[in-house]
C-alpha cells in the first residue's frame, strides 16, 4: 500500500521524506525501567513506496509485565533475541529517515533507552508525531487514538498491539493526515532528536522523596531537624555516597544546588569559590563543615510529615503585570456543581508569588491597572443559568490586526462560546479578519476551503451557531477564560499542552513545577524542563511533541505525599516576549490521545517574557485546573529560584 496514496506529495519539499514508521510494545509506561518485548519498523520514499519492513519479537530478560494487554508471555518471548542483537538492523532501517510513530516521543524513549543499554547511538535525527500531526489538523474524529484515526480515516485494523499490524495501520493514517497537512498547508511537526547516548542518557534510579517539610535554616548552633534542605560541595573525607545515604536515612532532603531555600551547605572549604559556595554565601545559608553535620546527623529532630499537614487552601495566581492585567479583566472562577446540583460560580483569593507563603499586600506606591472593573459573580445564581451562547460549535480563526486588537477579538470569541483557534485546521468554521489579514499566508488556503470570512463587526452581532456546524473534538470542552477553573473527576493521568503560531525568531520551552505547602520544590528533580524532563518518580513528565506544542504529563495518583500544586510555565528563549509570539492554546485531557476535556486560549501578555500557562492543584479532596495566564517580565532564571531551584 503506497504511502501517499490519497495524495502524492514528493513535489513538496515540506511534506516530501524519508520515513521510518515505527511501533513497540513494552513491559510497562516507564522507558528507563522497563523493557521493549516487540518492534516493527516499516521505511517508505518520499513518493510513498514502501522500501523495508521488518518486525520481531524480544526477550527483555525480565517480567513482561501487562500480558492481558499485548498478549505477550514469557513463554513466547522466551526463544526471542535480545535487543542488542537486533540493535544494528534496526538502526540501519531508522538510518537517515524521519522516524514516525502514534506517541512518537514513548517509542523514541524506549528506544533511545534500549540502544543506551547496548552501547550504541540511536540513530534518529529527527521525529515526528502522528497525534501531533493530527492535533494541528484537527480530524472530526472521536479522539485521537490509533483506533478511532483508523475509523476516521478508513483504515482497517486487525490485531490491536500487535507491533506489526499496529504499523501497518500507522501507515494508512500517516497517509492520510499527511494529504491533509498539505491541503491545510499545515507544517509538520518534525522534533530534532539530539544524539542519546550512554552514559548521558543510561537509566538512573529515581530519587526517593523526603517524607518531611522543609522547617527552614537552623539557628546557629541548634540541631538539625527532619526535612531541612543540605547541599554539599567539595571534597570530603567520608564518600559522597555514604554522607548522602546517611544524611537521607535521618530524613534530611539532599540537593543539587543551593537556592535561598536551602538549609545549609556542607563543605570542608567555604572559600573555595564553587557555584554552590558562592551562592550559600550570596543567600546568607549556613555553612556546616564535614565534621561538624556528621555530628549533628547523630541527633536530627523529628521533623513534620508532609501527609499529617492540613490540605491550606490553595491561593490564585501571581499578581498580574500592569500589561496583562489592563488587558483582560478578571473572571470569576468557572465551577462544576455536583450531580443533581447547581454551584455558584465564586472567584478565588489572590496567589502568592513563587517562593511566597503568603497572599501579597497591595503595594500603595503601585498605580492600579488600568482596565474594565472585575466582574463580580452573583452567589444566588446557579452556574448552569447562562446567557445564550450563539458560537457554541464555532471555532474561530482571528487574521490580521495589533496584538491588542486580535487578543480582544479572541476573548470575545470565548465571550460567545466558541473556541479561538490560532493555527488553521479542519475544525476552523469561521475566519475573522481585522485589518492586515488579507496579507496573511494562510487567505490562499481559506479562500480555497471556502470558509466564511467575517469583518470585525460580526463579534458585535454574530449569527446564530450553523445547523451544519462539524462536530469536533472539542465540542463537549470546556472553554476557560483566563483565571477558569475546573474540577477533576479522577486523580488519573492529565495532559496539559500548550501550542502557539510557528515562530522564526525564537523558541519557547514549557516547564513545570511540583510544588509543597510552601510552594517550594521539594527536590531538585521536581523541576522538569527540558534537560530534565521527567521528575524522579516518574509522575511529572515534558513532551516535545514538535516545534510549536509542548505538554506536560502529570500522573496524580503517582505524585508524592508533599505535592499540593503542579506550576506549568513557557518562557520565550531570546529577546522576544509573548506579545511578539500572540496567542497560547492550551488543552486539558485525560490521556495522550483522549479528547479534551477544557481549554483556553492565552493572549493577554505583551512585554512578558515568562507566561505562568496553568496549574493543577489540591483543594481539600479535589484536584482542580486552572488556566491562568500570567506574565512576567523577567526571565525564566528568576521564576525557577522563586520555586526554590538554582539552575547552575
């Protein structure tokens, strides 16, 4: 079956590669921890002729984990080879290809993982992600896994999780949404994949978290107490790993790095002039030599267990820029009422700043923002009386005008009950256009869908939702304004992605927080970020899923007991600012391929460099999500020691 059947796009230089279409089957969800158990792998020309295919099973040398899933035992993977001796003909077919894959960064970890542990370079330069792909085209589809992309694109599947089978249906809806891509002139989302080689990227065992909270620095000469945050730098005579373990073993928290949130520094030469030294003395952090804390690790006090804390209520948002804040108003928080119930909708407390425990006061030096007063919710009226909302099954693609005038434009797109789409894709039912648009790119492509275009007076008196409106993905979503909160309905596995207009001049990388009662990081690792993109127990995990979408996946059930809120941020890598990049789509579901469950559009920055994106957080038994949109015009670096992580 020819790739490009539906259509032949070797004459398009954007569309036209060789690929390398792949798919495993795997002992578990982790790739550092578990196991590759089969692997197909078909390569196809850029005219869409199948070229190779080759598929076999392998023995992982341990437990083969979900069997009522792939069906795979240890009796059948018993005579199968190791993956190192099938290493190399799996690499020459992924050689000088893109690699493709449904979920392409899992496949691309556990390869990179399995080619690590036999010594070799995984031999993928670049990715691409059909559920990426098919996120920018926007399908009619009922989600976006495998299966339903196979109805949608009439693909016939035969053996769900089987590797080969798998990629052969891989191939038809590959083909498929590349005809799509190119009709919609929409660009892949092609992911540079770095050499991962061992011993970067060999597996590491995961960091245990500390059971306590941070009690702060310790008075001069006082003891030591469970959960304070010790650093260590320099040489010392016990080896690192004993102190470390001893130091663990008594309920101390180890660190990295030094942040003016650390406790003390252990170092046997203060003067050293060592990144951590000279930060310890910067934050005024007690500095303990090695004689001195091994003494005091004979007498640490009982410290306070995260889980015996009171759940605090969880505050709102940073206080805004004057930028941000003059140019949305504030909207009361959106509410689900309980089955058989109608709940006021009712605004939340102000939030701290990163690395503040309190709410902060108003600065009466600080003008107030400019801007339309908050409106304030009515308690005696139930959240499920709302005004009618005429854009319901709309999606709503803003061309042309300022940054100011499209990010109001889009709000009232919300305003109305649509969705404000950034990108062109087939789930766009109308196009505005302000003043400039007709000059944009993408006219050529809406005149040729022949989609209705609408002056900027349509927002002011817009017809009523079209009869023959197409049903999309996000039709039963929930469009959050900024600062719209909704409730969770299972501590499961969220997604949170966050996409933006392709950029020429800049790239924006999303990053996440997993944050205590104080809003502090317990550890290091509970910064993820691209370097780090998985904290160490595995619960919080950064997707690259293409040059404008990033996601963050966070496993509630999995976080530690400390964990009360998960921060998601972008930062703008240059001297661009977000009202240079415009609007942010994010989307909340509850698994990689589900359908989402919410979404928002963020546009209100202008001069910000830093865009805290959302946040997933405890109230009393409830995990909560929050769209919140603010900015900040100071970089990354400072939000990243606000959190209580110095990033050497």
């Amino acid at each position: 079956m020819p790739l490009a059947a539906a259509l032949d796009v070797s004459h398009l230089p954007d569309y036209a590669y060789d690929w390398a279409l792949v798919d495993v089957e795997t002992s578990g969800l982790i790739a550092r921890r578990d196991r590759i158990l089969s692997i197909a792998v078909l390569t196809f020309g850029p005219d869409g002729t199948q070229t190779g295919e080759y598929s076999t099973l392998v023995n992982p040398g341990c437990d083969p984990g979900p069997v009522h899933i792939h069906g795979l035992t240890a009796e059948r993977l018993r005579d199968a080879p190791a993956f190192e001796q099938v290493a190399g003909r799996i690499g020459a077919l992924l050689q000088d290809r893109v690699m493709v894959a449904h979920n392409a960064q899992f496949d691309y970890d556990f390869l990179a993982h399995e080619f690590a542990r036999a010594r070799l370079c995984l031999p993928v330069n670049q990715r691409l992600c059909t559920l990426a792909l098919n996120r920018r085209v926007e399908p009619p589809a009922a989600d976006l896994s495998l299966a339903s992309l196979a109805a949608h694109y009439g693909v016939p599947q035969t053996r769900a999780h089987d590797a080969l089978d798998d990629t052969r249906v891989l191939a038809g809806i590959f083909r498929s949404s590349l005809s799509e891509a190119a009709r919609l002139d929409v660009p892949l989302p092609l992911v540079p994949c770095p050499p991962r080689q061992d011993p970067r990227f060999a597996p590491k065992p995961p960091k245990s978290p500390c059971a306590y909270r941070n009690p702060g620095r310790p008075a001069p000469g006082g003891p030591l107490v469970q959960g304070m945050k010790i650093a260590v730098t320099g040489e010392t005579a016990t080896s690192r790993a004993e102190l470390v373990a001893r130091a663990v073993a008594a309920g101390l928290n180890i660190m990295s790095s030094v942040s003016r949130h650390t406790s003390a520094l252990v170092t046997n030469d203060a003067a050293s002039g060592s990144a951590k030294a000279r930060r310890a003395i910067a934050e005024g952090v007690p500095i303990l030599d090695e004689r001195t804390f091994l003494g005091l690790l004979s007498e640490v006090r009982p410290g306070t267990p995260h889980e015996h804390q009171p759940s605090k209520k969880i505050p709102d948002a940073p206080t805004p820029s004057p930028a941000a804040t003059a140019a949305v108003a504030t909207v009361p928080e959106p509410r689900r009422p309980e089955p058989g119930q109608s709940a006021p909708r009712r605004p939340e407390p102000e939030r701290p700043e990163p690395g503040q425990s309190t709410p902060r006061r108003p600065d009466p030096e600080r003008p107030a923002p400019e801007g339309p007063e908050p409106r304030q919710p009515d308690p005696e009226r139930p959240a499920t009386r709302r005004p009618a909302r005429p854009f319901g099954r709309r999606r709503v693609l803003v061309l042309g005008g300022t940054h100011e005038e499209a990010s109001a434009a889009r709000s009232r797109v919300v305003e109305l009950g649509g969705a404000a789409a950034i990108n062109l894709s087939a789930s766009v039912t109308d196009v505005v256009l302000l003043p400039g648009g007709e000059l944009d790119r993408r006219m050529n492509r809406v005149t040729s869908l022949e989609l209705p275009v609408h002056a900027p007076g349509w927002l002011g008196d817009p017809s009523a939702e079209p009869a023959d409106a197409p049903a999309r993905d996000g039709a039963t979503a929930d469009v959050l304004p900024r600062g719209g909160v909704i409730d969770l309905p299972t501590a499961g596995r969220w997604h949170v992605s966050a996409s933006w207009a392709q950029q020429t001049n800049c790239e924006i990388d999303v990053v996440a927080f997993v944050l205590d009662e104080d809003e502090q990081v317990s550890c290091d690792g509970d910064f993820v970020f691209y370097g780090a993109p998985e904290s160490p127990d595995g619960a919080t995990r950064l997707l690259c899923d293409g040059p404008t979408e990033q996601s963050v996946a966070v496993d509630l059930a999995a976080l530690p007991p400390a964990a009360r809120r998960i921060a998601i941020a972008a930062a703008v890598d240059g001297a661009a600012t977000f009202g240079d990049v415009g609007a942010v789509h994010l989307t909340l579901a509850p698994g990689v391929d589900a359908p989402a469950a919410a979404q928002a559009t963020l546009d209100a920055a202008t001069s910000e460099r830093t865009l805290l994106l959302a946040e997933i957080y405890r109230r009393g038994p409830r995990w909560r999500f929050r769209a919140v949109g603010q900015g900040y015009d100071h970089g990354l670096e400072a939000l990243v020691r606000g959190y209580g992580v110095d990033v050497e």
